[in-house]
C-alpha cells in the first residue's frame, strides 16, 4: 500500500468546498488512485463502484467542474488524465538525480505530460509576448504626448511598473491631459522631466485646477511661499 502527502485544509478551499458531492468524492478518489506522477487512468466505470451508486458521475461533468476557472485536469491520450498540482505537492521540484523524482519524469515523459505542459509553457510565453508588446505601444502613445521628452529608458522602466492593465492606461492618460492643463495655465512653468512624471503620474489623475487667491495672507506658509515664488518667476 502506497502512502502520500494530503492537505488537511483541502476541504476549506473554495474549489472543493464549491464542488458538488459525487465530484468532491471522485476528485479525492482521482488523488489517490492515480499512479506516483500523478497520472489516473480514467475508468468511470471503476470510479462509480468504488463511490457507490448514490453519487453518480460522468467524465463529461467531472471535466468541466474540474477545470471550472483553472485548468488542473490535462486529458492525455489512451483515456489518461494528469492532475497538475499533484506532482508539485507530493515532490516540489522535481530533480533527475533523485531516484524517486527520476522514475516521476521518466512516467511523465512516458505518457506525454511534458510535451503538452511544454505547449502549455510556450504558450502562455506568447502571451506574455504579445501582452509586453501591447505595453509598449502603449508607452510609445502617451510618451509621445508628454511635452517634455528626455529620459526615455528611466521614464519606460516607471510605466511599464505602474500600468497594469487598460484602466492603468486611460489614468495615466487622464494625468498626463490634467498635468498638461496645469503647465497651460502657468506658462511659465517648464514640465518635469518624464522620468519623474512616469513616476509620479498617479499624483495628477485627480488634479483640478484651481485659481491662485490674491489674498496670501490667509494662506499657510508653505502655500504663501511657493505662490510668492511661482509669483516672481512670472
């Protein structure tokens, strides 16, 4: 009898507590009765003896709850399926000079698993291809608009941390139109550099614009001074 590794908190996480109770049982029995790399021959006819006849299941149901958000079920020919986060748990990195782990990677390269986790792999490398091109289009059409164009490399190095996604991009954009207004109602006002600009652009989404009071009197001090010096530089 074989023994392995088991998450006692498994039953807490909202992927098998969500699921329903024919599927959590058949995704516990998979974990135990497929082979040491993780691998399940997929006989549902076995499966439904051994959980009983008062939880039926089926392999079309089982792979779409399985896989419901995440892949972690990779269907492999010959009615083989691989459970993903099987070997990670029981082994952690798997190393060819261990003789466990060596019979594990020969199983896996046996059955294919690793030339479709290699798909898998290269796969979502071209997405992230695809997605570090789209960035820096997006940088090349907001760097372009900034008034001041030096520090290119420093000013990239800031967006490509700070903008995320697409709302990141229509903020920065909503900053630089903000920050650009300011410069046009003080002329004599030089723009910063745009490394500090792509640093600091979150400061300036919310930025409105207001009238500089006449009256600095009733001003602070730190405001007094900086209108009294914007004062002197017009």
């Amino acid at each position: 009898m074989s023994k392995r590794f088991t998450d006692t908190e498994k039953y807490k996480k909202v992927f098998v507590r969500g699921l329903q109770g024919a599927y959590k049982l058949l995704w516990d029995y998979i974990y135990h009765d497929c082979n040491h790399a993780g691998i399940w021959y997929a006989d549902f006819e076995v499966a439904q003896i051994y959980l009983g006849k008062d939880m039926p299941v089926n392999k079309e149901d089982a792979l779409k709850f399985f896989n419901n958000g995440k892949e972690r079920i990779i269907v492999l020919p010959n009615d083989k399926w691989f459970m993903k986060s099987f070997v990670e748990f029981q082994y952690g990195k798997l190393n060819a000079e261990n003789k466990v782990h060596k019979s594990v990677l020969n199983e896996l390269s046996r059955s294919g698993v690793t030339k479709v986790l290699a798909s898998s792999l290269e796969g979502a490398k071209d997405k992230d291809k695809e997605k570090d091109k789209d960035k820096d289009g997006w940088f090349d059409e907001v760097y372009l608009n900034y008034p001041n164009k030096d520090s290119r490399k420093q000013a990239k190095k800031y967006f490509l941390t700070s903008v995320k996604n697409k709302n990141d991009l229509t903020n920065i954009k909503k900053a630089l139109v903000n920050y650009k207004q300011h410069l046009a109602n003080r002329k004599w006002k030089q723009p910063k550099s745009a490394q500090t600009f792509f640093n600091n652009w979150q400061d300036w989404i919310n930025y409105e614009e207001t009238e500089e009071k006449s009256d600095v009197s009733t001003s602070s001090p730190s405001v007094r001074a900086q209108i009294e010096a914007d004062s002197k530089r017009k």
